[in-house]
C-alpha cells in the first residue's frame, strides 16, 4: 500500500496514490461471459462477484461533497448511543437526526422515512443483548439485522425518489406540500469499536455513467421500490472510512431532483478481514430521511 501525495500544483491530495485494500461484492451481470450468475433477494437480475480496490478516504475527507462525489463523512456525536433497546434506540435516534440534518441543510423541513427509515446491524456483536434477525422481521418491527447488503446499489432511481417520499408522506398522515428540490438523505454511524470487519464502500458518483446502472424493481416492506444497480466497471472509484468511531457520521445521497448535482452514491458492505484479521463485528446504524427546499 502506498502513502498518499500531494500533487504540488493544486495542493490536492493524488487519490491514485491513496492507500487500499481489496473488496469483493457483486454488481449487476453485464454479460453472459462475465462470471456465474447469482440472484439477490427481491431482484430479479442476476448479479456477479468482482474483486475491487477501495481506497482510503480519510486524507481526501475535506475534499468530498455530496454534490459532486455523492457522499462525505463529518463529525457528529450523538447522545442516545449508550441506549441498548432497539426500539427506543431508533426513536431517540431520530429526535437528535432530524434537528440536526435541518439544520445543516439549511432544509425548509425534514420528514422521516416511514419504514427502513431507521435500520440497527449487528454483524456479531453485543450491543442489542442479541435481537437480531437475520430474516429482517415485519415491516415496522424490524429488532436488529444480522447482515450487511454485499453487492453494489443505489436504493432509489430517479423515477423512485418522489414517489416513495410521497408514500411515507401519506403513510404518516403528513400534509403533501410543493417543493423546489427534494434529496433523500442517507447516512451511516458505526457504534462498534474500530477497526470494524465489514465496513461499507462508497462509489465516487461522478465516476458512474448513466450506462452502467441498470433500473430494477425490489419489493421491499409491502411496496415496490426501483433501485439502481451498477454493473462493474474499473474506471469506478471506491473509497471507504477505516477506523470509523461513532462520533462519525457518513452522509450519501439515494436521490436528488436537482439533476445538476447528479451524482447518487453507490455503496456495498465488504468484508475486510483479509486486510484487518483482528477485525471486530460491524455494529451499525443507518437512516434515511426526505430533505425538502420551498
């Protein structure tokens, strides 16, 4: 692994010279030649494996920005995580979230997702006393899941985004009201003590073009949800947060209406134990809420 460089003219860091590791997950078959075919839960494409490199984001972190590579990691401690019911935990969870991500967005308003709005993993570890359910659970009483998604995806397309926001909208009895830009906001906080052994990846969204994405529907909570999966392509760049601590906090866009800022981060758990054999189980906590301008 080589030590990353600054190019002298820019003062930028040279990301070819980040140091990696190696990753593998599944993306969306582009071919018949291109490997044995394997299907994923509620989709009907076939998907393949790829070995890929995934750089070390943190010397690039100031450089990062959601409208240009789709994602960006900040500082952000949270006062709840010491709370140890899931339920509960995912309640107080978003009462701290939803201020904060107003806030930060300088967002009209904020409304939240209305099932997988708030997602517990536990890959191993024990900080939810053992609840969790590798079958996932029914929609909207979802304890813990005991798995990550390994294979590459953006959750919405773009036909998908106003739609599934106007349906937790109605689901929550939450007044429809006019809109400029609507994004949907997804983060990402790691509570289990680094290094962690099954860290997510992001994809530098303005590495993707629109011809590596396939539209697929997924059933997913009693609805049908289009998402986007990428085929492989070595011109993607993968990046990930070694070491994260959970007063770290990743931001990734699934959607924005504002087609000029484009890019929508790809993103798949990997397991890094082949770099890190002293790895510790991945607990996590994930979100997903509706950013609205007027």
């Amino acid at each position: 692994m080589g030590n990353a460089t600054r190019s002298s003219s820019s003062g930028r860091v040279d990301r070819e010279h980040l140091e990696c590791v190696q990753g593998r997950f599944s993306f969306a078959l582009r071919s018949p030649d291109e490997g044995t075919p394997e299907y994923k839960t509620g989709y009907d494409i076939p998907f393949v494996e790829h070995d890929v490199t995934i750089r070390n984001a943190r010397p690039i972190v100031d450089e990062l920005s959601l409208d240009k590579e789709g994602f960006t990691l900040i500082q952000h401690k949270m006062s709840c995580l010491n709370e140890h019911d899931p339920q509960v935990l995912r309640k107080k969870y978003l009462e701290e979230l939803v201020p904060f991500v107003k806030d930060y967005f300088n967002a009209s308003w904020v409304a939240t997702a209305d099932v997988g709005g708030v997602t517990l993993r536990s890959l191993g570890g024990d900080s939810f006393g053992g609840t969790a359910d590798g079958a996932g659970g029914e929609a909207g009483k979802l304890p813990v899941r005991n798995f990550g998604a390994g294979f590459a995806h953006i959750d919405y397309s773009p036909v998908a985004g106003p739609m599934i926001a106007a349906r937790d909208n109605q689901l929550q009895s939450i007044e429809i009201r006019s809109y400029s830009r609507l994004i949907i906001l997804q983060t990402w906080r790691a509570i289990s003590s680094p290094p962690q052994d099954f860290p997510l990846a992001f994809c530098d969204g303005s590495s993707i073009s629109n011809a590596d994405l396939v539209d697929t529907p997924q059933t997913r909570y009693g609805a049908t949800i289009r998402a986007w999966i990428p085929h492989y392509n070595p011109s993607h760049r993968w990046y990930y947060f070694p070491d994260m601590t959970s007063d770290e906090l990743v931001l990734f866009k699934g959607y924005d209406s504002a087609m000029h800022y484009h890019p929508w981060s790809a993103h798949s758990a990997f397991d890094n134990r082949r770099a890190c054999p002293n790895a510790r189980p991945r607990e996590s906590i994930e979100t997903r809420v509706y950013v609205y301008y007027e």
